[in-house]
C-alpha cells in the first residue's frame, strides 16, 4: 500500500492470532489505513511501538507479560502523540473507566461492526475521546468524589516514599524526569496533599511501603 499523509498507521496488540489477524484483514480494506503490526502482549508493544511508528494502537485488556492497563499507561508516558484505544470483550463500567484512567483515549468492544471501530479510530486520531454506545455511564464520578490511583502512580508513590528523588525514579523506571514530576502533580492533587513528606506519611499510613514496585 502507498502511503500519503492522511494515512493512519496501525498497531494490533491482541495475544489470541485469529482476533489479531481477523482485525487486520477488516482493517486493511480502508485505503487510508495500514496495519504495521499485530503483537501478543503490551510488552512487546512497548518495545516495538518506537520501530513500528503506528498513530494508533488497538489494545487487548486481558493479556499475558503485561497486560492492556499497564502497558497504556507506559506507552503514553513515553509517546503521548500515539492514541491508545481499548478494544475489549469487556462492556462494564469499572473496566471502562479503569481504562480511560491509565490513559486510554477511546474504549470500544470487539463485537462492534467494523465501520463503528473505523469510527473510534478516527475520533481517537484526532485527539477526541471515543466510547461505544452504552459505556457513557463509566464517565459517571464515583460517589465519593475520590480518584483512584492507577497501578503506575502507586508504583512512583512507593518510590518517592522510599526517598528516592525524581531523577531516580525517573532512572528506575526508564521514563523522564518531567514525567516523574507530572506524576507527583497527579498524586498530591489526587490524594490533597501539598509536600512530599505528606505523600510518605500517606505511604506508611496506607501500607504502600509494605507493597513491591509493580513491572512495567
């Protein structure tokens, strides 16, 4: 296939072929759409999405090495132009939500007709949210008003509760130091607190200095 600039470069992360595959034959037959991968779990997706360049990564949940969550919050850490859309066999509200939370851009299920996931890829190129018909109700607030933190923010919690100063977060972690530093923003306005010593009294209180620093 030529490419021109309106082409939308996509990348498949599903760990089951026939679903991987079935996608890419669907989506091949748009002009304007090219498949530059199909991949088994969000590892590989994060060590080949630099190589590949998609504008667009199609991402299972429910995967083994790495799972859809925490590999979408890393891929965006560390290539915020790539939209991430979710395309699971999940319709809850808490899977949504979760999802959108760790980063995602859009949540669509794999039983939607073709022309609806050529929809939610092009919203989500765009830089719009996209959610399939019925998911709205994840957008709900919870109604306590709190805003969980996700796998990474407690992983970069623990860290800085162990004393570890942004550049070595940022080191442990192979993200940047600004990253790191939009990370702790996040915390301290997710949890309403103001210094850093209140984020490790938070940690101790909570048991998070008992837990392990999650992979990925």
């Amino acid at each position: 296939m030529t490419q021109t600039p309106d082409t939308i470069r996509i990348l498949i992360v599903d760990d089951h072929p026939m679903v991987a595959d079935g996608m890419r034959a669907l989506l091949e037959t748009y002009d304007d759409l090219i498949v530059v991968g199909t991949l088994s779990n969000g590892r590989e997706a994060i060590e080949q999405v630099a190589t590949l360049s998609p504008d667009v990564i199609l991402l299972d949940l429910n995967m083994p090495e790495m799972n859809g969550l925490s590999a979408t919050e890393i891929l965006r850490e560390r290539h915020p132009d790539i939209a991430v859309l979710i395309l699971s066999m999940h319709d809850a509200p808490e899977y949504v939500a979760t999802a959108l939370r760790h980063g995602a851009a859009g949540y669509c299920l794999k039983d939607q007709p073709t022309e609806e996931i050529r929809r939610a890829i092009d919203l989500v190129r765009a830089g719009e949210r996209y959610l399939c018909a019925g998911l709205e109700s994840a957008l709900e607030p919870s109604g306590d008003g709190s805003e969980p933190l996700t796998s990474r923010e407690q992983t970069i919690l623990l860290l800085l509760a162990q004393g570890r100063s942004n550049k070595q977060v940022a080191h442990d972690l192979d993200i940047s130091v600004r990253t790191v530093e939009t990370h702790r923003k996040n915390l301290k306005r997710k949890l309403g607190i103001s210094t850093t010593a209140g984020l490790t009294r938070y940690a101790m209180e909570h048991g998070v200095l008992q837990g392990t620093v999650l992979n990925g």
